[in-house]
C-alpha cells in the first residue's frame, strides 16, 4: 500500500519529489513494478524538474518497445497499474507533508532490511569478515536530508519569490533580519538600554519616547531571553519604564529567564545546543509580531568553552544566528568588552563576521560609580546600513526612588 502510495504521488506531485528525490533509491522498492515506474518518475524529475503526470503513459509506451522488457511486468503496470493512477490520486486527499514521512521511514527500514539480508547471505557463506566488515560500515538513510539543488538559483529565480525587504525598527540601525552586538564593561548599561528599546518599540504612544535621534519606525514585540537578571529584577526594571504608558497588546515584551527555567525544570539551558535553538525559532514562527529577539548575554546563554576560539562561535552561535535572519527577525547580542575596557569586544574575531552593528557602551567620565548609576557613551565599531547617520551620543539614566520611575536624557559626549 505505502509503495502504490509513493508512486502514485511521484507521478503527480512535483512538490512530493522535491522533499524525496535525495533519499530516492529503486532498489528501496519491493515490488518490480514499483522499481520500474519509482526510475522512470525520477529520472524525468532530474531532467525537467517536473513530476511527469499524465506523461507517464508515453514514457511507458516508449520503454516498452524494447523487446527485453518483461512481457509479464509491461501488461500488470498497463492493467492494473496506469489506468487508475490518476483516478485514485484524483479520489484521495493526500497530505504531501504526511507522505514525505511515511516515505522516509520507509525507504530507511528498506534499506536496513536489504543490508540485514546482504550480511545474513555472507555468513551463510561462511565469509564471516566480510559479513562484519558490511555491519559496521553501515550508514542509515539521511531523513533529515534536502535536495541542495532546490537551493541554487538564479537571480530571476530569487527575484520571483518576491521577498520583503527589510523593515526599519529603530531609526536608523535597528532592522529586521540583522543583527547588533552591544558591548562593554560589566555594569555599563547594556541590559537597562536594551530593555529600554524592548519597551519603546511596543508602546503605543513610541512616537513619543525617542532614544536620542533613534525613533520607531515600525513598532514590534520583543522576545527578551535572560540569563543573568532572573524575573525578579526583570520585572522591577521593565516597571520602572511603565510611566511612559502601556504597550500594545500584539507587541508586548516577552521574557524567558534561563535561571527560572533552569530552576524548575532541572535543566541547564544553553543556546549552543541546536535542539533549544530551534524551540526558540519555532516559538518566533508562532509569534510573527515578535521581530527581536535580545539574548543576554553570551556568557551566560551559550556557554562557550573557549571564547577565543573561532569555531566556537560558528559552530554555536552562527547557525542561529542563520535561522533569525532567514526568518527576517533582528537580533540584539549583548557581549562584554576586553579586560581593561579598552581591548573592544572580547572574544574571537569570527563574531565579527555576522552582525551587521557593533556598538560599544563607555562609561562616561561623569558618572557617579557610587550611586550606581548607568550614564554611558554609545559608540560604533562597526556599522553596514545607514553608516553615517549614526552620531556618537551618551545616555543617562535616572532614578526616582519614590515612584520606581526609570528616566533618561542625552548628554554631552565622553570626552567633550
């Protein structure tokens, strides 16, 4: 049943073949009928990248003119096979997505099945090296695997899936699908900025509350993934901003606390692991409002084992990194600047290579360690979109104690 059901999808689905032509292997076949008609269907794929429908009957008329062709084999596809093809494709509801699984899984224990039956034939034969020599070079089918060639395209290719450009967040570095990494000291302000921008860009009333020359553009949610602050502070922080007015409801900011989760449910949650990465990913799919994501910070998230090492960052951060682009979601990284402050963003040269930003927050001169203020110069290392419209500016906050109100301004520059 599942053979007729592969076969009759790859005579009609181009969509089916496309997810199936990789792992696609006639010899995974049982059936001599399903192996003659699974090679013609793929093979007219691989010329014209088309399923051949009706176009079978010719194939079909044309490969039986040879006189090799079994006689047996020619008159059960031509009838029992071809004629109601189409009619049961036609009769039935097929979930091409449902399918590709069932495929999958099919060919994987096929191929499984044949290879058992190889070795058992060897040491029937008594050629017991050669039978352990083939067990251990087995290899299971790649399920998981694409066909690459679906994925190169030419420019009019591209140009016809008509993607959107992206969108202006915050005048004018912030946009979707790229990334900033936001550097400093320990205690600079990087996580109170960040909060800040998290909170304007959902608020109803943003077109009042600019940071700087920084505006909103186009307001979005914020997913905030916390690993040092916990719910607590997060929660007093997020309130002291609360004074400029409610967020809108679609944009409000969302917190995942790494210690709180970690906490109860006994996990040590880190971001290098591609398993938690695509949890995050499929959550932004669930939420398509939700177009940043501020992951606080690297230290804490990724736990990489040796920040100087380049494959660290590709092979940890990088794929993510891939996956908020692809789904046009920006990214705010927070990152810690060298021992002495003065050394820039610390760690491996290759981070260097995917955002699109790089600022760096300095403490100003002026500010009062004592008191624990957070009073900043923000600089760029680095800027590719709308490079010199960014103007060097120092931020600084404060508090009012007695209403837990969080304020800012702009003031002069460090130095000036």
């Amino acid at each position: 049943m599942i053979e007729r059901k592969i076969i009759i999808t790859g005579i009609v689905s181009k969509e089916f073949l496309q997810q199936v032509s990789a792992i696609w292997n006639n010899q995974y076949f049982e059936s001599n009928v399903a192996k003659k008609l699974g090679q013609w269907i793929i093979e007219y794929f691989q010329e014209f990248n088309e399923a051949p429908g009706r176009e079978i009957e010719n194939i079909f008329y044309e490969k039986t003119r040879d006189s090799k062709f079994s006689k047996e084999l020619a008159e059960e596809i031509e009838q029992d096979i071809l004629p109601s093809l189409s009619q049961e494709y036609e009769d039935s509801e097929i979930n091409i997505s449902h399918l590709v699984k069932l495929t999958k899984k099919y060919f994987n224990e096929r191929k499984l099945l044949i290879h058992s039956q190889s070795i058992q034939a060897l040491v029937e034969k008594g050629e017991l090296p050669e039978a352990e020599k083939m067990a251990i070079e087995f290899v299971p089918l790649d399920i998981s695997s694409n066909n690459l060639s679906n994925f190169i395209l030419s420019i009019s290719q591209i140009r016809r899936k008509k993607r959107k450009p992206t969108t202006v967040l915050l005048k004018s570095w912030l946009r979707t699908s790229q990334g900033t990494i936001l550097y400093g000291n320990y205690g600079s302000g990087k996580s109170l900025l960040s909060l800040l921008i998290a909170y304007v860009l959902g608020l109803e009333n943003h077109e009042d509350y600019d940071i700087g020359e920084w505006t909103v553009r186009h307001p979005t949610g914020t997913l905030y993934i916390d690993g040092e602050i916990g719910e607590q502070e997060m929660d007093e922080r997020i309130a002291s901003f609360e004074w400029m007015g409610d967020q809108q409801r679609q944009y409000r900011l969302r917190v995942l606390s790494i210690p709180e989760y970690q906490m109860a449910t006994e996990d040590s949650f880190y971001l290098s692991d591609r398993k938690n990465q695509l949890k995050i990913i499929e959550w932004l799919k669930d939420h398509p409002n939700y177009k940043l994501i501020v992951l606080d910070s690297v230290s804490t998230l990724f736990g990489l084992v040796e920040e100087n090492d380049n494959s660290e960052w590709s092979n940890k951060l990088n794929p993510f990194l891939r996956d908020l682009r692809a789904l046009d979601v920006a990214w705010l990284l927070l990152h810690h600047a060298g021992k002495d402050g003065k050394k820039g963003l610390r760690g491996a040269s290759a981070m260097g290579a995917m955002p699109h930003n790089i600022f760096r927050l300095t403490n100003h001169p002026d500010k009062n360690v004592d008191d624990g203020e957070a009073w900043f110069t923000i600089s760029k290392d680095k800027k590719r979109s709308a490079g010199k419209s960014f103007k060097r500016f120092s931020l600084k906050f404060t508090q009012d104690e007695e209403t837990h109100k969080t304020d800012w301004k702009v003031t002069k520059n460090e130095g000036s």
